[in-house]
C-alpha cells in the first residue's frame, strides 16, 4: 500500500520537485497551493504521470481550521498523511529592517513561522501514536538566512526561519516517543522563482558563483534530500537540520 504524503506550497519551487519525486518513490501527493490553481493542477499531473493519486487542496496555511480541513481532505481522499513537508513560504523584498514596512513583517512572520507552528501541530495530532495515529515524518524547510543572521536585507525572512529551526529541533525531542521523526532543511540559493521576490535582478546571476560550490543549487537537489529524511534509511534522524546550501 501506497504512503501518502501532504506537502505545502507544492505548486512550485522546492513544494513542486518534493511532490514529483515523492511520486517516484511510491507516495500518493497532496498538494497544497495558496492561489495558483493551474500550477498546482500542473504538479498532479506529473505526480499521475508517475503513476500515483493526487490531489490539490487550496488553503491558508495560517489559518488552524483551513489546515484541519487540508488534513481531513487528504485523508478522506488518499488516507492518513504518513509523511508531511511543511515547505511553503514567502520571502520579503530585501530591505533594511529600519525600511521594511510593518505589515511586511507580519506577513513574513505569518507564514514563514506562524503558519509552519499551526501545520506542525495538525500533523502531530494526527500522527501521534498516543492520540491514536500511526506515527509518522516531517520535514520543515528553513533556509541558511537564519545562520547568515538575514544578511543581504533578509532580517524578517532569516528571523522567521530562525524560529523554524527551533520548532524543528525541539518537536523532533517533544514527540519522537510518539512515533514522528522531525527533521529540517537549511536551502541556500536555490534557484527557484522565488528569488524574483527578492526585488534584486537576476540574483542567481549575480551571487550563484559566490557560493563555494561555484553555483546555486536547484529544487531537485533540496528534494532529493527531503524524500531521504522521510524515508525509512533516516529512521535514526530526528530534531535534526541539515544545510543544502553548496558550503555556504
């Protein structure tokens, strides 16, 4: 029987790549997307085209009752959620917070860590062994922002993320008697559209060889060890961040 995996923001980016490969290594794929409905319909065909279910769930992320609804959508459709990737985000035109407007932060903060502390506690309510779940494994993405400390005009990004690596490191000790595995991605450049939000002009371009790699690095390649820390080859790994970020 197929595993069934839940990923936020899956329409694009790093969500995207996690929802096709996930396909590739068995799993059925709920995809989640804030308001891009052709995209995520797009992510559900290669996740059929692999040969596995999928369906798409538009929701508010920072919302508790439109994340139990996602949950309950994807279990009455696929089954329980035995994987969950809390990945989608957004990132804030880079400023110094001296010039950063209020309600820019709060909307940063919103979901970049808000909304991650609402998703991570419905997965654990679902998965829990003690409430009746069958255990499970999540992965929450960061970004290397939170130990470059925001630099490049990035504060209110690399501060919520900063918060994510708390959360991922101290649910990952709060319920692995439970039965969950919690784990972290710290991407670095990664080249995803992502990085037109940023207001800087072909930012891959201009910084892709500052990394000491020599490039940036692609959504495949966060992927790829996304679908590794779920596995059952990760079975010893929790509360733990890894960075995907080229020796940055």
């Amino acid at each position: 029987m197929a595993k069934v995996i839940l990923v936020t923001g899956g329409s694009r980016g790093i969500g995207a790549a996690c929802c096709t490969l996930a396909a590739e290594h068995g799993y059925d794929v709920a995809i989640n997307y804030a308001g891009n409905a052709a995209a995520a319909d797009a992510v559900a065909t290669a996740v059929e085209a692999a040969g596995r279910r999928a369906i798409t769930i538009q929701g508010d992320i920072s919302d508790a009752s439109a994340v139990a609804l996602m949950f309950d959508t994807t279990e009455a459709k696929l089954g329980a959620v035995d994987a969950f990737v809390s990945n989608a985000g957004v990132i804030n035109k880079s400023a110094p917070l001296a010039d950063t407007p209020i309600e820019e932060i709060r909307r940063v903060v919103e979901i970049d860590l808000t909304a991650h502390l609402i998703c991570n506690r419905e997965a654990v309510r679902r998965m829990a062994t003690s409430r009746g779940g069958k255990g499970g494994a999540i992965v929450n993405i960061s970004s290397k922002a939170s130990t470059l400390f925001g630099g490049g005009g990035f504060i209110v990004y690399g501060s919520a993320k900063g918060g994510i690596d708390v959360l991922t490191q101290g649910l990952g000790r709060e319920v692995a008697a439970d039965g969950i595995r919690v784990n972290g991605l710290r991407p670095g450049l990664i080249d995803t559209d992502i990085q037109d939000d940023t207001g800087i002009e072909n930012r891959i371009a201009k910084f892709g060889s500052s990394v000491p790699i020599g490039r940036a690095g692609t959504a495949l390649e966060v992927a790829e060890a996304v679908i590794w820390l779920l596995s059952d080859q990760a079975a010893y790994v929790t509360g733990t961040i890894f960075d995907v970020s080229g020796g940055r």
